[in-house]
C-alpha cells in the first residue's frame, strides 16, 4: 500500500515572516500536527508544537529563526506515492507527526501519522499492547515544577510524562500540549510590565495544576487495535499502561509512535533496527548500527532481538564544534527490553558509549538467566533426594 490514498492536500501553511505568536496561537486555537513553513511560496519546513514549546524564540521573533537547515530532526520529504511502511520508518527516524507530501518535485500535501494509523487499523488487533509498548517510562511527582517537565522531555524526546502523588502512585499525566497551551494562556493574560520574571514564575508552578486527570489507561493484554482506536477517539498521542484491576500503579507507556514503529518490523533475516534523529550520525551508518548491535546479542545466543532502536538527542555543549549527543539503544527481545545509554562528543562516541553499557546489561540478563537455570536443576535433584 501506497500514501497516495491516505496523504491529504489539506494543512495549515505559513511563510518565514510571520510572527512566532502567530504561530503559537495556531496551534492553541488548532491543535494541528505541525504547521507548513514555506518561503515565497516554496517549502521550506515543518513546525511541531514541540519545536515551538522547547524554543526560547520570543513572539516578536520570526518563523524563520526556526526553519534553519541546522536543526536536529527536518522532517522528511515524501513522495505520493511511497509505501505506507516506509513513510510509518521515516516519520520515526525524523521523530515526526507529520510530513510534506510532494507529487513530480511540487509540494502537494501532507501525511500524518493519524492517517497511517486509520488506514492500517483492522490489521492491528494480531499484536497486543505487550508486543510494542515501552518500558520503564520516566515519571515526574505531582510537586515538581513545569520546567522540571520541560526538561524530562527534552532530555528523553518523549511527549508525555505519567505524574505520581506522594505515596508514589499514578494520579495524573502531563504533556507537551499541556504545558504549550498553559504558556500561551498565561502569555495571553500578561502585560508588557508583567514580563519581568514571569517566564520563571510559570516554570516553578507544580505540574499538579496543568496535569490531566484521572487518567485513560489500557492494560497489555489489550489489542494495538483497541489502543489506537481509543487514542483516535480522545485524540491522545498516548496511553498509560497498568495491571488489570489495578489503576494505581504505571507498567508502560504506548504511543502513536510505538505503533508505527511495529509497522516497520519486517521478517527479514537481518535485525530491523529504527533510528531516531538519523541526521546526526555523521561519520556513523546504518550499516555499522546494526553490524554492532548484532555482535552484542550474539553473545547471548538465546536472545531473539525481535526490533532495535537507536536514539540519538543532542546537547547544547560542545567541544571544538563537536556537540555532546546522548544516545539510547533498546532492545526488544524473547527475553524482555534491554536498553543501554551513554553520552559522548559527537554521535559515534556516543554510540560505542551506549553499545558498551547495553552489552553489559544483555551478559547480565545471561547470568540472571542461567543462575535461575541452576537453581532449578538444583531444586529437582533435591527433590529427587
């Protein structure tokens, strides 16, 4: 299947002169996916609600000071007639919701990562929620400051965060759209004078008071098909995960994306390995990614790495021009997510600092696994005594 059919002509456009408060009240008064960047009428980029909440742009500012080729992830350009399952791969790799769709070298529309997921939805109710969520997800407590959120999802890439009361159970959620759409309601009630200081005021006020709750959640032996379809009906980028009859407690965390990464898993014989901000990688390929992470779970020969991802961010730090990148490499597998993490100058360093620690982790689920093998084999000769 092909995006010819799902793509749409349809988007929100703005050129390179309009004025950033502009742009930020289009996506309050919207709620689009992104908005269409083009300069005298030629494409020049795509804006995300994240972009534009993680910036430091003032509304004075133009669009332009945020469609400069040197940004991290510029989302890709997509031919009308690409295949559905590459385009789900290349909305991943530029952590994207949203692409420009161009028909013989002309802009003509844009494809959303709603539209791949309405378009696939009877195929998805064959996996579970347990076959593609996410792990261990980062939480923050009801008393932290929103800049606290701010940076969690800076620093992780993600869009939302489960928020825990005192007694460490889940009381609510908190997004990037949340927290967007306080900013831009509390610009709107400040006046010239107010500005001093304002801005960290609203850092410091508690997520308690912007979170959502109670929260939509879905347990893992639900279908992707039931999760997608109840995250199209409340438009949620994402559901929390907890254990049946028990609300109180976060297992996971799945999202549109999560989803759209299962659709890019092929039965290959090579590892399917998904890369996020691919522009960073520099000296790095995608052959020698998956080369190494090969040789890692190889060492574990009981280990079926049924999806791999690698996820590149980088800092603000630099030495010699080299930017610090923080890289994340996880691991599915038969055996459960194994994930390792490092930081280094540059996204090559970072990755051997990142591959290292995971292959510390899978030798460790080896020995957590074979000393559980030994103690079995000794229970049963006890047994037998």
């Amino acid at each position: 299947m092909n995006i010819a059919e799902i793509a749409t002509p349809e988007y929100i456009e703005v050129d390179v002169g309009t004025r950033m408060g502009k742009v930020r009240s289009t996506f309050e008064n919207g709620n689009p996916k992104g908005i269409i960047v083009t300069n005298d009428g030629e494409y020049e980029g795509v804006l995300s609600e994240r972009e534009v909440l993680q910036s430091h742009v003032e509304d004075d500012a133009k669009v332009a000071a945020l469609t400069k080729p040197s940004r991290n992830s510029p989302a890709p350009k997509i031919d009308r007639e690409e295949d559905v399952r590459e385009t789900a791969r290349m909305l991943i790799e530029s952590n994207a919701k949203v692409a420009p769709v161009f028909e013989h070298g002309d802009l003509w529309g844009v494809i959303t990562d709603d539209r791949i997921l309405e378009a696939v939805l009877e195929n998805l109710d064959t996996l579970s929620v347990e076959d593609i969520y996410t792990d261990d997800p980062v939480t923050v407590n009801e008393d932290d400051g929103i800049g606290h959120a701010i940076n969690y999802l800076r620093e992780h890439g993600i869009s939302r965060l489960p928020v825990l009361n005192e007694n460490g159970y889940l009381s609510g959620v908190v997004t990037t759209h949340d927290i967007a759409d306080f900013v831009i309601r509390q610009d709107h009630t400040t006046t010239t004078g107010d500005r001093v200081g304002d801005n960290d005021r609203m850092l410091d006020v508690p997520i308690y008071d912007i979170m959502n709750s109670p929260v939509e959640t879905i347990t893992l032996d639900a279908t992707a098909k039931e999760a997608v379809e109840t995250m199209l009906e409340l438009d949620y980028g994402g559901l929390l995960i907890t254990p049946e009859d028990d609300g109180r407690n976060i297992v996971g965390v799945i999202t549109k994306t999560d989803v759209l990464r299962a659709l890019t898993y092929t039965e290959e014989e090579h590892m399917d390995v998904q890369i996020t901000n691919i522009s960073l990688l520099e000296t790095l390929t995608r052959a020698s990614i998956v080369e190494s992470i090969q040789e890692v779970s190889d060492k574990y020969a009981e280990m079926q790495v049924f999806h791999a991802h690698v996820r590149f961010k980088e800092h603000k730090e630099k030495l010699r021009g080299t930017p610090l990148v923080h890289c994340q490499v996880r691991l599915r597998t038969n055996k459960g997510q194994v994930a390792g993490t490092g930081e280094g100058y540059g996204a090559e360093n970072a990755f051997r600092v990142a591959l290292e620690k995971l292959e510390r982790n899978v030798l460790e689920v080896k020995g957590i696994t074979s000393d559980e093998e030994y103690r079995g084999q000794l229970l049963r000769k006890l047994n037998e005594l």
